[in-house]
C-alpha cells in the first residue's frame, strides 16, 4: 500500500529525486539523495554508509551500516526546486539487517513494542507544543580572541534590528506577547505558512499563536496524534519550521533560552494510553477524573524525573530556561490546572476522550525519539510498580502556586537537576527502568553521556562574557 502511494506520488509530481533523512544521537538530521529509478533497489537492499562519521553511532573499525528507508515516512519535499520525494530511513546493521540500538527510530520501534506487551495499553497520543523564537538578525561567534551573539526582532521595540527604524511604530514594548494581535504579531502569516506546510504532511494542527516572549516567540500545536506517527512528523516540522523562517527572511531557533531575563521556549508533552480505542488514564471520581493506572504513570515519571531530565532537557541551556518566575517547572509534582507542576492536568480537558496529562519540564533540545520513548518508560514502570503519588511522597497533587509557599515548605519538594552534568549524574544512578524489554541498552546509555559531557566540558572550559563584567577589572 505504501509502496503504491509512493509510485503515485512519483508519477503525478514528476519525481527524479529521492532524499533519505536520519538523525544522529543528539537529533540532528542527515541526508542523502539518489535517482527515482534506484528506489527499488533501494528499498530492498538499502544503502550502505559510515557510522563512524556520525558521532557516537559507531568505532572507525565497525563502521559499516545501512539505511533503510520507510516508506511510510513519504511525502513532497516542500523546499526543494526540483520535485523531490523524502523519506525517513532505520540505521540498520550491515550484516543482520536489522535496526541497531543507537538508531533513534529503531528504539522508539522498540518503545511502541514495549508498551503493546505491556498489557496496560496499546496505544499513545500525543500532543507536542513548538515553541520558538523568530529573529530577524542571528550573528553567533566564538573564537579565542573573541566570543558573543546578538538577536535581532521586529516586533520588540528594545530589541531592533540594525537600520531598521519601525516608522509604522508597530514594535512594541513594555507588555507581554502572549496572543497579541496583529499587526504587532508580525509573523502571523508566516506561521500560518508553517500549519499549512504541517498540514500537507499529514499532521493536523490544533492551533497556533504568538507566545509571551515579545521579541518573536511562537507556538504551533499539534492534534492528538499516535505515536508512531506524531514521532516522525515531528521531526518533519522543525525542519519546516527552519526552512519556512529561511524562505521569509527570519532565522528559527528552539533554545530553550537564547534571551537572558525573556521568556524561555519548552516543549511541553500531553499524552495518554489507550487500550483498545479506550482512554486508560481516565476514570470518573477520581482526582480529576483520573484513573489509577494514570496517577501510577504520572509517579514514574515524577519518580524518576531527575535522570529522565538527561532526555528531556539534554543541552546546557536547558537549565537557564528552567528557573522559578518564567512558568517554567523546577519542582517535581502534578497538579490540576496547575502551570508551577511539572505535570498538569489540564482542566479543559474533562471527557474521557480528552483526558490527558501534560509533561511540562521538557524542550526543544531533546532528541524527541528518545524522550518521549523514555517518559512511556518511566510511566509504564510507575503502573507496574504502583508508584502512586501522593502528598506524603511529596510527589502532590497541589493546586496552588508553590512558589508562593514559604521557602522552607518549597524546599520539601523534590527538585529537577540544575545542570547538564547533574542530570547524567541522575541517569547513570537511575536507569534501570529504560533498559526493559531492551528498548534502551547500557551501549546507548554511555554514547549519550559521553556526548553530553563534551558539551558540558565545552561550555565550561570557555570563558563567558559576563565574566569579563565581573573580573576583567579585579
């Protein structure tokens, strides 16, 4: 079926062209291309390439791999001048064929196999927020002799760019962004461009609007999507995001905080289990209407939120967008409605069709494969465990605002890491509920906190400019 849509797609758009994309450990993206008429040859053999190239996949002296592409994944390149067919491909083992344990895809493969066996449910779906900022000017670099950046926007009346003089005086300032209408929304119709190219893809979206940060921060929410299908488009709609923000001028960036003292950017996740077209997280009664098996979820991943925060929140920026004052979650507990609570309950959410929670720690750095293959793992550990929470466990439900707690009553609560390196710390102490059922494996495990740790040695063996503020006169 899949292969007859592809053949299709070829025939009607005139297709040369076909680009195989895969993602590396942190999620960056690769790609290559061949002619339409090796498609076959292709799909039945694959295409073989170094995995010693990309970081952390393979040692030089096994280096051999294949990529095989999915059709599934297929759609029209939306960028390319000439007609072109993408797909996504598996990063298989040369010899067997099949998926190897550091391929993102395969992993996640291995996640939705683990939660069918599990006999709690079949299925997830899943609700991803984008949130971005928008620039008008990036200038990044870093050498030894020198080191800075400068964002540039429209719409912030402080925040110009170079020459520009905002005569229509539409940039604004001294106020928060969140919904602002137009035609201080500058880029609505940019980001209206993004949904339609999302939509052409097959994913529906939910809606979309301007985010409290005024210097250009976004946001585009999907539907509720399965995970099989949502994991791959998300990957989709970034490169969309990017190449659409390119196409108008502007330059996209998902950091979770490329602005000091401005909103940060997250990537909240709403998600819920279904086991046979039924929503297993919701029962009527409950605390907010939720089910057993939903609270001993909602455990597992509060339980082991430190060393999830590896996956979810895996750059050394992370850890600037996640401070007390920005909506941005730094305690461990759920909630009703609740915006301080690493999870949330949403309110409006109140069928059992809609019944959900939200993940509201996480960001755009993560490598969606892995994170999200790692909160159905933590989550499917709390229910076989029963790690209900409760207040006791200091886990909640609260309601309220904790940061308008006392301080010594906040410091009770369980924290996320404050750092990189704090939460590989987490995860190397904290792991055993990943590797069930072998979705992750310690190989995978080491890889990604050898490659974490350059990071964070990278950033701190480097001087920062702020320093020069506080010590260059000393």
């Amino acid at each position: 079926m899949q292969r007859e849509r592809m053949t299709s797609m070829i025939a009607e758009h005139g297709i040369e062209s076909i680009d195989i994309k895969y993602s590396d450990l942190i999620g960056n993206w690769y790609h290559l291309g061949f002619p339409t008429g090796r498609l076959a040859s292709v799909l039945e053999h694959g295409i073989p390439f170094d995995g010693s190239s990309v970081p952390g996949m393979r040692a030089v002296e096994s280096g051999d791999m294949l990529l095989r592409p999915d059709p599934a994944t297929a759609i029209l390149d939306p960028f390319t001048r000439r007609p072109t067919l993408r797909m996504l491909a598996y990063i298989c083992d040369a010899v067997t064929g099949e998926g190897v344990a550091k391929d993102p895809r395969s992993l996640a493969q291995r996640a939705q196999s683990f939660l069918e066996h599990s006999g709690v449910a079949d299925q997830s779906k899943w609700i991803p927020e984008f949130e971005f900022y928008l620039f008008n000017e990036a200038e990044i670099h870093n050498g030894k002799f020198s080191a800075g950046f400068s964002f540039t926007s429209a719409e912030n009346k402080e925040d110009l760019p170079f020459g520009y003089q905002d005569k229509a005086g539409t940039a604004v300032s001294n106020r928060k962004g969140y919904h602002i209408d137009v035609p201080f929304d500058r880029y609505a119709d940019v980001r209206q461009e993004m949904v339609e190219q999302i939509e052409r893809i097959g994913c529906p979206v939910r809606y979309h609007h301007h985010e409290v940060g005024l210097s250009g921060q976004q946001e585009i929410e999907t539907e509720l999507i399965d995970f099989r299908q949502i994991i791959d488009k998300m990957m989709y709609i970034k490169d969309i995001i990017h190449n659409t923000a390119l196409k108008n001028g502007l330059t996209a960036t998902f950091m979770p905080k490329p602005l000091y003292d401005e909103p940060g950017s997250g990537m909240h996740f709403h998600l819920q289990l279904l086991k046979q077209g039924r929503n297993v997280f919701y029962r009527k009664g409950g605390y907010a209407d939720l089910s057993d098996e939903a609270l001993c979820f909602i455990g597992g991943i509060l339980h082991h939120g430190r060393s999830l925060a590896a996956f979810t929140n895996p750059s050394t920026n992370s850890y600037k967008r996640l401070l007390p004052g920005f909506e941005a979650p730094v305690k461990l507990f759920f909630g009703l409605a609740n915006r301080s609570a690493a999870i949330r309950i949403p309110r409006y959410a109140n069928s059992e069709e809609a019944k959900r929670i939200e993940f509201r720690t996480s960001d755009g750095t993560c490598n969606y494969y892995f994170a999200m293959s790692a909160l159905l793992m933590a989550g499917l550990d709390g229910i076989h465990r029963k790690l209900r929470p409760t207040t006791e466990n200091r886990f909640g439900p609260y309601d309220d605002n904790v940061f308008a707690w006392s301080e010594e009553r906040r410091a009770t609560l369980h924290s996320i890491p404050s750092s990189l390196e704090e939460a590989l710390a987490a995860l190397q102490e904290d792991h055993e509920y990943l590797l069930a059922g072998g979705v992750f494996n310690e190989e995978l495990l080491q890889s990604w906190v050898l490659e974490k740790q350059k990071e964070v040695v990278a950033v701190r063996n480097r001087p920062h400019p702020f320093e020069m503020n506080l010590y260059y006169s000393l």
